[in-house]
C-alpha cells in the first residue's frame, strides 16, 4: 500500500540524493510506487514521466507545488501502446504550437506531422488540427520541409521526448501572462489521456480533444 513519506519532501527542480534534500514530480512517484527513489521509476510511462519531469522544472518555485495532486495519479500508469506516446506527444505540441516562437513552432509543426506519418487517427488528427488552426503558416511551412525530405525521423520514444520537451520549453519562454498554468493544465490532460487509454477512464477530460 502506498504512503506518504513521514518526512514530506518540497517539489523543487532537478534530480535529489533523498527525499530530505527535495524531490521532483517522479521521484515523488517512484516512492509512492515503493520503488527505490528514482526519477525515472517503472511505474510511469516512460514519456508522461518525461514530460512530468519537464514540467516540473520549468514551472516557477511559486507554482510548483500545485502539481503535487497529480503525483498519484501517475503511478501505475504505463502501457507499451505506441498510441499512448503519440498522444502524450502530440498534445504537448498541440499546447505549445500556437504559443512558441517561430523556430520551435516551426520545429514542433514537423514533429506533430510526422507523428501522423506514423500514427494517424481520428483523436491525433484532430488535437493537431485545432492547434494547425490557429498558426496555418507553421504547418505550411513544416509540411514544405517534410515534402523535400530534408529530415524524416521514424517517431519512438526518443523523438518523443525531444518533442515533448521542445514543447514545454516553448510554453515555459512564450510571451503569455501564465506558463505556469499552461504547464500544469497540460500535464493534467496528458495524465487524462493515457487514463483513458490505458483504463478505459470515464473523465469528462479525457476524450482527447483540442485543449
């Protein structure tokens, strides 16, 4: 049965030695697991922990600690599904698209399409027309880019990740009034969605839908 430590550790950036010294969002997790103290426990999926790590570094010492409610719900919830990463990835390009500078916009509009070359359904499909909508010049561009085979990349866990970071690299350094915010909002979805996937979730939020 999981616990909370009798020492509760503060959210803070970066990797921690013990929970006296802190922890981050996983290793949090990794305890509540019972797994030994880590940030890259087995019991998340390897790409929702890799954004929940992103997350959580790039969200302000003020905020950081609203993320704590999450860290349950992460535990447990893996799946070897290759739609799961596509999603995880895809609605963290969808977040940051609109919002990111010009070069991560046009960066993060190739990843989103090249995820589709790989996986297309209807679900993907429309979480990344809803953020296309709104920035057509990115997708215009990315798909002229794609079309020269310039770069085509076959789309696993590492091009996720790379993904999945330049988006929320790109959210954290947009000109909007609440990173913070967007961060944590898109970390609940992403968390919503492979619920949903993995568990057959009933939440209302997690019918994988534009943000």
């Amino acid at each position: 049965m999981n616990s909370f430590p009798s020492v509760m550790p503060i959210l803070s950036a970066g990797r921690h030695r013990n929970p006296r010294q802190g922890a981050c969002f996983m290793e949090f997790a990794s305890y509540l697991a019972g797994e030994r103290w880590s940030d890259h426990p087995a019991c998340t999926h390897p790409l929702l922990a890799s954004l929940a790590r992103d997350v959580n570094d790039l969200t302000s010492n003020s905020a950081r600690s609203s993320l704590v409610h999450l860290i349950p719900r992460v535990v447990g919830l893996t799946s070897n599904d290759p739609l799961v990463t596509a999603t995880i990835a895809m609605r963290a390009g969808a977040a940051a698209y609109p919002i990111a500078s010009l070069e991560r916009q046009r960066a993060i509009a190739a990843g989103m399409l090249n995820v589709l070359t790989t996986i297309d359904t209807p679900s993907l499909r429309e979480i990344a027309e809803g953020a296309f909508d709104q920035a057509p010049d990115g997708r215009r561009w990315a798909q002229r880019f794609l079309d020269r085979g310039s770069l085509r990349i076959d789309f696993g866990i590492r091009a996720a990740a790379a993904m999945v970071n330049t988006s929320t690299i790109g959210i954290a350094l947009a000109c909007v009034p609440d990173p913070d915010a967007r961060l944590a909002i898109l970390l609940e979805q992403a968390i919503d969605d492979t619920e949903f996937l993995v568990r057959g979730s009933t939440r209302q939020t997690a019918d994988l839908v534009p943000a």
